[in-house]
C-alpha cells in the first residue's frame, strides 16, 4: 500500500472536506472514521470508495484492517498529520473510509412502525434516535429535513445503526404522510402537553408513525394537523419536557413493548 504524507495530496483534501454537509451533498460521498465504524460500513455492503489508515492503526486494529483493505476500491497508508487532517475527533483512531452514499429504495411495510424525524436538527438526538429504533425493533426510520443522516457526529451516535436500519428520505414530508395515511397508518405526534393521549395508554398494533419533533419547536404545525393523535410522557417531576433523543427513547419503547 501506497504511504501519504501530503495534506494536501488531492484525495486528502477531497476526503476532508466530506466532513461539511455541503461537499457530501454535491458528491454523493460521506466519510466514516473509527475501526468499527468502517468495519459496519464493510459488512453491510456500503460502496467505500477509499479507504486511508496510518500503519500503528492497522496493526492495532488488525481484523477491521483487513476488511477494509479487501472491500475498498483504493486503500492508502496514512501518516500522523494527514490523520488529524481528516480526523473529526479528539482522539482518532486513525482509521477513515470514503463511503458512497446508498440511493437504494426502502420499501415501506403498512404493518409496521416508524419515527419519523421531524427537523431533528442535532446530530447527537439523531443518531441516538436511530440507535434506540433499532434496538427495539422499529420498522424503519423517515426523515424531511433537519440533521444530514451522513453528518460524521450522527454516523458515531448511531454507532453503526445509520449503516444497517432502514431510512426513508422524502423533501416533502406533509405529502408522504398523506400517503401513509391513505394506507390506514396511524399518525401519533409526540408533544408536551398534559391534554395529549399518555403514551402508556397507547396500544397500537397496526401500521403506525411515531412523530419525534425538532428540539426547540417541537412538532411542525403542518404535521400536527396530519395526526391522528397527539401523544405524551406522563412526567411526575418539575420538568416541562425532555431531550429529544431521551424522550424519543421512552416513546419508541411504549410503542413496541408488545411488539417485541
């Protein structure tokens, strides 16, 4: 394998720039780091284009190496400083892949149940709501706008689950709710309001649409005019509200507990 030791060898500065929102819009590219992070991307069939590593990474991190090296198209030894170049952590593990975004299709099952991400727009909430989906058997993710699920810092707090869960993408989320609701799916829209249904009332086993809104403003107005019901957390304390990826943990739960 080739050593690079230039920041500013035009693959490098490529690949780092993959780190804005804006470059990975335009390429269709995005940029994974950390040993297990690209070993997901690997074993799930993500297309990774290239693949750099500086040689005390590979070496540590042997197994992952190996798969990497075997399923990229071009693969590259990295020194220290090119690292930190492409490197969106404090403490890298010097390990990136280039990553070709999936254009696949997610077919939707009526049956099933899905959080649908409203503007969600913090990256963490993302990819915490994404994990905790996965994990209890959600059908899949839809998201409208807000956060770029291929945002380095959603990619880590989805711990590989961005990799492997379904994702359903629309620009216009009010019409594709529509269409889900032409299809006997029902909407809940999460909200901090007393006089919403409890969520521990809620049994729903049909197809279903769990709405986890925006940090700051909640649920959209034109959204919430699309629900079949609004839905909340009965809370005993002081707080008005909570996190949205904590409470988007409690409501996914609720609503799969007698799925799973």
């Amino acid at each position: 394998m080739e050593i690079l030791t230039s920041r500013n060898n035009p693959g490098i500065k490529a690949a780092a720039v993959l780190k804005e929102s804006q470059e990975r819009r335009k390429t269709g590219l995005f940029l994974l780091e950390g040993a297990r992070l690209c070993a997901d991307a690997a074993l799930n069939g993500v297309e990774i284009t290239h693949f750099y590593v500086t040689e005390n990474a590979a070496d540590k991190y042997e197994k992952e190496f190996l798969l990497l090296k075997d399923t990229a198209a071009y693969s590259f030894y990295i020194d220290d400083s090119v690292a930190e170049k492409l490197s969106d952590t404090k403490n890298s593990q010097q390990f990136f892949a280039v990553c070709r975004q999936s254009m696949t299709e997610t077919e939707l099952s009526e049956d099933g149940m899905y959080v649908f991400a409203d503007n969600v727009q913090n990256p963490d909430n993302l990819g915490a709501i994404v994990r905790t989906a996965e994990a209890l058997g959600a059908s899949g993710l839809i998201i409208n706008s807000g956060c770029d699920i291929y945002s380095p810092k959603a990619q880590r707090a989805a711990m590989g689950a961005l990799l492997r869960f379904p994702v359903i993408r629309t620009d216009d989320g009010e019409s594709f709710l529509r269409t889900l609701k032409n299809k006997n799916m029902k909407i809940y829209s999460s909200v901090a309001d007393s006089a919403a249904r409890r969520v521990t009332d809620v049994k729903e086993k049909g197809g279903t649409v769990l709405v986890i809104g925006n940090e700051g403003n909640g649920v959209s107005e034109k959204v919430l005019a699309l629900s079949d019901y609004t839905v909340t957390i009965p809370m005993a304390g002081k707080a008005e509200s909570l996190n949205a990826s904590a409470a988007a943990a409690i409501l996914i739960w609720e609503f799969m507990k007698d799925r799973i």
